[in-house]
C-alpha cells in the first residue's frame, strides 16, 4: 500500500494538455469527489462547494478567462472549487446545524457555538477575511482530489491564472455565499511528464526530537 501511494505521488504532475478522447469513468470521478467530501476541515464545518463541469460550451466560453489555458478544454472533468463566505457566519444558522449533527445536548452546543464565534472574532469581522480562511481549508480538497486521482492514474492540474471576477460571473455565482479559490481539471495526458525537480528530503525536512 505504502509503495502505491508513492508511486502516486510520483505520478502526479500539473498535467499541460489532456487527451480529449480520453473520459474518466463516473465511478472513478465519484472516488475522487469523494476524497474531497471526507476532506478535513477547521471544526468539521465543510465550509465548501464543489462543481463539476463536464459541458463542452461552457468549458469553452470558461477558457479566455482563464489565461487561454487549454486545460480547460481538453481534461475530462473540469471541478470549479469555492469556498463558503455566508455559512461561515454565526448568523447564518449553518454553524449551528452542523455543529448539531454532533448529537450535542443544548448546553454542549452553545459552548461549541461560543468557542467558534470567540475564536475566530477577527475571521468572522469581513466576508474578505472569511473567504482567507475557507479558502485555505478548501485547498485541503484539492490537494486530495489531485491525489486520489494520482492513485487511480488520473492526472490533473491546479489552476488559479484565471480573472476571478468574470469566471464567477459566467458561472452564476453568489459571491455573498460562495468565492472561486481554484479550477481543477482531470483527465489523461498526452505527453509523458518531466522528471521530478524537487529540493533535497533534508533541506525541507526538520526532526525536532
């Protein structure tokens, strides 16, 4: 198991160019969404969205927004990743409902209700703020998707050139409830990847005994 992890790992790369004759079959793009919904999250709260864009049309309309990048149109499966603005309020009442799928009694919940709006009062002031810290969280998601697709010998490539405003816009989004953090698209590639350029394990690992 552990060599198979790293042989994904291994595997994965940003993926330049897909090839379009080549489709990821629904139940793996289920596995890989999945890693995404059992993703961690601060306090559980899944403070996220993600679509999944198959629609050759709205790829292409999607793909001068997007720095013209011909990933957009030629992977499998394009999946848009937003983080959550409005759910992330108090106010809203979605912290108490998840919250509330603990099981808590009403005391229990009122204290998790307290620790969450005391300790992120400085989070929670601007829906700015917010989306600094959802977006962080989402990119959690990512990271797992692009692995979990690495293990099924799916590639991938996280995209954030893109104009932010305008892909919001085409694709409808409230920005009051959610914000664009990310485009991935899946799929297979064409070329074959370029060896690994990575720094030495100990000039970014520190054993701190």
């Amino acid at each position: 198991m552990e060599n198979k992890f790293m042989e994904a790992m291994q595997f994965r790369h940003a993926c330049k160019l897909f090839d379009e004759n080549k489709k990821i079959s629904d139940e793996n793009i289920h596995t890989i969404m999945e890693s995404a919904r059992l993703s961690p999250s601060s306090f559980g709260l899944e403070l996220w969205k993600f679509l999944v864009i198959t629609n050759d049309e709205l790829r292409a309309k999607l793909r001068p927004f997007c720095w013209d990048q011909p990933q957009i149109t030629t992977s499998s499966h394009l999946v848009v990743v937003l983080a959550a603005i409005d759910d992330a309020k108090v106010q809203s009442g979605t912290i108490e409902k998840r919250f509330a799928r603990w099981g808590l009694e009403p005391e229990q919940l009122q204290f998790y209700l307290n620790l969450y709006a005391n300790h992120l009062g400085d989070t929670l002031k601007t829906d700015e703020n917010i989306y600094s810290w959802t977006a962080r969280q989402s990119f959690i998601a990512a990271a797992n998707m692009m692995t979990s697709a690495a293990y099924l010998g799916i590639d991938s490539c996280p995209i954030e050139g893109y104009d932010k405003e305008k892909v919001q816009e085409l694709l409808g989004i409230d920005t009051s409830k959610y914000r664009l953090t990310m485009l991935l698209p899946f799929g297979y590639r064409v070329n074959p990847a370029k060896p690994k350029t990575r720094l030495a394990f100990d000039e970014v690992i520190e054993f701190i005994n």
